[in-house]
C-alpha cells in the first residue's frame, strides 16, 4: 500500500512539474490594455456591442476597430471613460443615457414559445415550451435580446424601480473656483 501511495505522490508531483513547465514556456502574451478596457466595460456579456462578450469587444477596442461608443449598457460613462482611456473623442450627441431596465413578459400574450429563453445569455428567464414564461427581473441586466426573437410582442422593458437596495446617494458637485 506505500508503495502506491509513494507512486502516486511521485507521479503527481512530476505531471504537476510538467504542466508548471508548461504553463511557463508555453504562455500566451496577452494585450495589457485589452485586460485594463475589459475592466471598464460592464461585464455582462449581452451581445449588444455585436461582439460575443466584454472580452471580445475590448480587444476590437484595443486594436481601434470598434468605436468606443459601442456598450449600450454602460452608457454615456463608459464611453467617455474609454475615450479618455484611449486618447480618443467621442461623439455622444446621438447618445440616449436609459437607466438601468429589465424585461418583463406580458403573460396574456405569450405563447411559450421558448425563443427568449434561448436568446438569454443570463438564464433569466423562467418557463417551458407551450407554458408561459416568467423573468427573474433580479438576473436580468437589461439586454432586451428576447424582444428580438419574441413574435408576440410579449415582452417589454421597464425601468428598475427604484428601491433601498439599489438607491444610491448621488456625487457632490465640486466647485472648481475657491472664494
């Protein structure tokens, strides 16, 4: 029996050496200022930008191949700190600025139907096909993909209500000029 405890121990600490080796030589160089606007995006992963997460679209930033007006869930903040970031000017003249929003469906209309339960990338939606469906408004962060799909008409954005837990107080204004 120690003789198999005493090989394993062995074993694994030469394929643990091996994949450290490994993990070393064979690592990929990775972009610092794609990691730094991927931290500036919101991280939700919608699809919104056109590109399939946060990641992807902060590589096309980095290579200067997306405008940086590109996240629609983190408005007009997000793109005028990315602008900065990047050295660029936004033009946020066409910009809407919505508060946060989340789909809720309209339970007359739905048909079960079970295409926005596909389209959601955050499993928000509750339901089964020919049954009526339901959103978790909690784990909604607002995409509004399942409007797209839905061929009834069913679902609808509605502001967050605004509630203690996610009121905040707002910044102060700061005077530029001392008297």
């Amino acid at each position: 029996m120690l003789m198999a405890v005493g090989s394993l121990t062995v074993m694994g600490i030469a394929l643990g050496g091996i994949l450290g080796a490994a993990a070393r030589f064979l690592a990929v160089e990775e972009n610092p200022l794609e990691e730094e606007l991927k931290a500036m995006l919101p991280g939700s992963q919608c699809g919104q930008c056109g590109y399939v997460g946060c990641g992807q679209a902060a590589a096309a930033l980095a290579r200067g191949e997306a405008p940086v007006t590109l996240c629609p869930p983190g408005g007009r903040a997000v793109a005028e700190a990315l602008a900065k970031r990047l050295g660029v000017t936004a033009d946020l003249s066409e910009h809407e600025e919505k508060g946060p929003e989340y789909a809720v469906i309209i339970e007359e209309l739905c048909i079960g139907c079970t295409r926005c339960i596909k389209e959601c990338s955050v499993d928000a939606i509750m339901g089964a096909n020919k049954l009526m469906h339901t959103v978790i408004a909690d784990a909604c962060h607002g995409c509004a993909k399942c409007i797209k799909v839905c061929p009834t008409d069913a679902i609808e954005m509605r502001p967050v209500p605004m509630t203690l837990s996610n009121w905040h107080w707002a910044k102060p204004e700061t005077e530029h000029t001392l008297h």
